[in-house]
C-alpha cells in the first residue's frame, strides 16, 4: 500500500435549500445514515472548534438582519453557503498519536479556515471521528477512524456601492456611498492569471491568458500554513484526489467482490446437488425396478448384483438417517444459541435506549457527563488505593513497632538482676 500521506482542502457549495443535508450529516442530527461506516457510538468523540446555536439558515438570517451580510442581487437558488473539507490519509494520525494528535492538526486547520474566510463568517467547524476506516481497520486490526474536518461558511467579498444618477445631490454621484460585505461564491473563488519566473502573465496557443483555479491555489496556502506550524510527513494534495475515500472505495469492491465469489459457488454447490439429486432420483427409479416376483409367491426374485446394490444403498440409507438426525440436533442447538442471543440483544437495546436518545439530543453534555463520571470513578479508585496503601503502612508500622517492643522486653529481661544471678550461678556450677 502506498505510504505517502497528502494533505487536501476541497470546497463544497450549496443553497439554502441543499445546506439542509449538509447540515444534518456535519452535526449528526440524523438517526442513520447511508454512509455504513459512520459510528454513532463515537459521535461523542467529534470535536467542535465552532458550534452553530441555531440552524445554519436561522444564522443566515440572522447575520442578515443584523447587515453583518448581504444577498443583494442574489437568485433564490444561489450558491449561499461554502463547505471547506480538511482531510489528510487516516494512517497519518495512526503513525502520529491518534485521535489527541488529530484535534490539534485540526484545530490549526481551522484557524487556517478563519484566516481565509474570516472568523465571522464562520458558522460552524467540526472535526468527524465517527467515520469507520475499513480497509485501515482490517490492516491494523483494530479501529481506525477518518478524522477530517468540516467547516461551513459565508463566501464574502467587500463590496463598493456607489451613488447613481438618482442621487439628488449630483456631487454625489460616482462617489462611495457604502461598502458592504456581499455574499459571492464566484467572486471569492475567482482564478487568478498563472505568471512565469518573471511575473509576466502566461498565455495558451490560442492566445487566451492561462488561469490558475482558486481552489489549487487554496491546498498550496493550507499545505504551507500546516507546514509552517510543525506538521509534517505529508505533501500537498494531488488536484481532484480523493485518494482516502478511494483506498476505502477499493476495500468495499473488494469484499463486494469476494461475497460475489461466495454467491458463484454457491450456485456451483447448489447445481453440483441439484445434479447429484438427478442422479439419486434415477437411482430410486432403478431399486424401484428391481426384482421380479416369484410365480405362486409373494417373494422378490433379485439378482445377485442387484442384492448387493441394494444392500449397498440399505446400508447408507441408515448411515443417512443417522447423520441428519445430528445435524437436526446441531441446527436445533445453535438455533436455540441465536435465540439467546436475539434476546440479549434486545435486552441491550432496551437498556441502552435512553442513552442513545441522550446522544442525539445533546452528545456533548452526554460526553461531559460521562467524562466527569469517569473522572470521579478514577478519583474514587486512586482514594480507595491510598487508603489501603495508608492501611498496608500503618499494619508494617505496628508490626514493626511490636517486634522492636518484644526485643526490649526481652533486652530488659535479660539485663535484670534475677537473669544475672541465674546466669551466675549456672557458670559456677
């Protein structure tokens, strides 16, 4: 697998209309979602560097209302809101420290966001690491997330109005009469004219002046800004690659492709039976044929090839009944397993209703909750270990505080004038 890592910062547009979707899978507002990989169990985990307090077409409105913007001239279905996506190869934060490696790379890429677009125009950021990397995953052998970071945002360009010949005052006319910030996608993202090593401006063979498409120009400046604040072990992004998304794409064929294989042997096993079948029901025409009866009896004549063949088929027969009667014992038993389980799940899923109820309402206070229990379980165990620790000392303490107690006893005892005395008389004995 190819190692290089590359750093890329795509836009997205959308309308007031569009942003909706947008909006509902930046903030994980929506109960599933077709992209299988997403894990609600870790949207807690998700960073928000900005939150947006309303929906994001509530704080459209107001930042209209309060003349912070303006959508003067704009169609109804204009391109509103910009999408910037800051990416990099999941292996990167692997080989880095993770998901505490990742929130910082990421909060750096959004301040890059608020220098590009201003602070003010920006409604909300947030860092996914929900998102399932399945071909890393199978690589590592353990979970690996996709963290990358989604920031919406007003595209603004000031803007000069003038006075025009309705003005009354006709000195006026031609002058400035506000500057305003005015919404413009194609403005703010207009190409620049590409120059040589010299600055003069670069034309194709029909003469046309060759541009430079904003949105390179923009991985260029993220590139450089990552790099000029200590991130490296990565390159710029190649134009229009979505190589993280492919490697993903590519690992999805490829267990697409091996269930296709299982289904192709399956049809192969399930013809090879079907054949077999044939060739068993031929077979029972055969033993149905066999013999002939006797005259003035009602005995079977067999031959004494077909006796042996029917023996032969006696005898597998019970074989047969033998077999299936374990394998109607084993599905039984494991169809009794998976009830279990069924239940347990069910079990699970009753209990932990409410908690996924908790998650989509309010994931942050969920995740403090937890964090701050967490917290006091840890403060708790480091209490309990100090106290037995406390316990353990003050046991070794008077342990020790008897033993030297019984070795003055016994100092005294033997200094004493009676053991003198006895030791005396011993020695003159």
């Amino acid at each position: 697998m190819d190692k290089t890592n590359y750093s890329v910062a795509r836009v997205e547009t959308y309308t007031r209309a569009s942003i909706v979707k947008a909006e509902r899978h930046n903030e994980r507002k929506n109960e599933s979602y077709s992209n299988m990989n997403v894990d609600l169990t870790q949207t807690p985990n998700n960073v928000h560097y900005k939150r947006c307090k309303n929906t994001y077409n509530e704080r459209l409105k107001e930042m209209i209302d309060d003349g912070e913007i303006s959508l003067r001239g704009l169609k109804d279905n204009a391109k509103i809101f910009d999408e910037i996506i800051f990416d990099i190869n999941s292996d990167y934060f692997e080989q880095n420290g993770g998901y505490e490696f990742a929130k910082g790379f990421y909060e750096k890429a959004f301040h890059f966001a608020e220098r590009e677009m201003g602070a003010d125009n920006i409604m909300s950021a947030v860092m996914h690491a929900d998102e399932l990397n399945t071909a890393l995953s199978e690589e590592y052998g353990k979970p690996i997330y996709h963290y990358h970071l989604h920031v919406i945002a007003i595209p603004v360009v000031k803007k000069e109005i003038k006075w025009s010949k309705r003005c009354k005052d006709k000195s006026l006319i031609g002058t400035t009469k506000e500057i305003i910030n005015q919404v413009s996608h194609s403005k703010k993202w207009k190409s620049e004219q590409l120059t040589d090593n010299f600055g003069n401006p670069v034309y194709d063979e029909n003469g046309k002046a060759k541009l430079i498409k904003s949105y390179s120009l923009l991985q260029d400046r993220f590139f450089q800004y990552m790099s000029d604040s200590g991130y490296r072990g990565f390159i710029r992004g190649i134009k229009s690659s979505t190589k993280e998304h492919l490697t993903d794409l590519e690992f999805k064929i490829k267990k697409e492709t091996e269930k296709l294989e299982k289904i192709t042997n399956s049809v192969y096993e399930k013809q090879s039976n079907f054949d077999n079948y044939m060739q068993y029901d031929k077979q029972i025409d055969d033993i149905s044929n066999l013999g002939k009866p006797k005259k003035f009896s009602k005995k079977i004549e067999l031959e004494p090839k077909d006796y042996e063949t029917l023996t032969q088929y006696a005898k597998k027969g019970i074989v047969a009944d033998k077999e299936i009667y374990e394998r109607d014992t084993r599905i039984e038993n494991l169809r009794n397993t998976v009830n279990r389980w069924i239940e347990k799940y069910d079990g699970l899923v009753e209990k932990t209703k409410d908690y996924f109820h908790a998650i989509k309402l309010a994931p942050q206070k969920v995740a403090d909750f937890f964090k701050s229990l967490f917290d006091k379980e840890k403060q708790d165990e480091l209490e309990r270990q100090r106290i037995e620790q406390e316990k353990i000392q003050a046991e070794r303490k008077a342990r020790e505080e008897a033993k030297e107690k019984a070795r003055l006893e016994k100092q005294k005892l033997k200094n004493s004038p009676e053991s003198k005395k006895r030791r005396a008389d011993r020695d003159a004995r």
